[in-house]
C-alpha cells in the first residue's frame, strides 16, 4: 500500500466520530449509538473534547441487556460494579492515532489489536475524527478495482 496519511483517507465513511462526556448517562449513550447505525464505538471525552476512553457497542449491549445475553457469574459479578455514566463504564482507547500516521502502520496497529476503528486525535488528545477498517478497505478498492 503506497505511504497514505490518516487525514487522506479518515472522512470517506465516517464523517463525525460519536462521541459523549464523562458524565452522560447509560441512556444518552445508548441514544448516541443509535443515532449513526454505522457506529459501533463511543469515544468517551472531557469537556476540552480530549480523549479519556471508549464504550463499544458490545459493552453497552451487555450492559443494558444483561439478563438475555449468557455471560458468566465472575462478569455478573463485575458488571454490577462498573457504573452507569460513561466514565465508570469506559475503558482505555487501546489505540489512538494522528492525522500524519501512515495508513499501513495504522492498519498493523488496528489489527494487532483486534480493533475495527480507532479515535483520531490532534497533539492535545482532542478527538477529531475517526479511522476504521472500512475507509482503509476502500482506499485498497480503489486502487485496485476502481
């Protein structure tokens, strides 16, 4: 794959990463995913939109449907612990990436990691936008196909 930036290729699906602060709750969490049938991760912020975590789709799913998904008594257990705002319920973003990043190491990263999307931050750890799995997909269709 030819030396691509980031910020070349990070808006060609998702446009506006979602995102919600610390302190809003389990509903307006769930509102957020809802509002864009493509997201799949929250990225949790402060109130300088600096990154602090992220809740997937699958950690909000089993937290608020505990009873109809088969988990485990140990996560049971754990689940009763880990709170109802976003900063209780996030974890740490495993990866976050830069504008300037170069796609194919990006790529390397995001599936070292098991991730299908990454929050893409500026200096400060602001949050401004998004890359995922899909965007670098088409950049390889493109080349390739197109």
């Amino acid at each position: 794959m030819q030396k691509i930036k980031v910020k070349n290729v990070r808006k060609l699906i998702c446009d506006t990463p979602a995102t919600v602060e610390e302190d809003e709750t389990l509903p307006e969490i769930a509102l957020a995913f809802c509002d864009n049938p493509k997201t799949r991760t929250i990225y949790v912020v402060d109130k300088e939109n600096r990154l602090k975590g992220i809740i997937t789709l699958d950690d909000i799913v089993e937290i608020i449907f505990p009873e109809v998904i088969k988990i485990e008594t140990g996560y049971e257990i754990l689940h009763t612990f880990r709170g109802r705002c976003a900063k209780e319920i996030m974890i740490e973003a495993p990866l976050k990436v830069r504008d300037e990043d170069n796609i194919e190491e990006v790529l390397k990263k995001m599936l070292q990691n098991g991730i299908e999307e990454a929050p893409v931050v500026d200096e400060e750890d602001r949050v401004i936008g998004e890359i995922n799995l899909l965007e670098i997909l088409n950049v390889w269709v493109e080349k390739h196909i197109i």
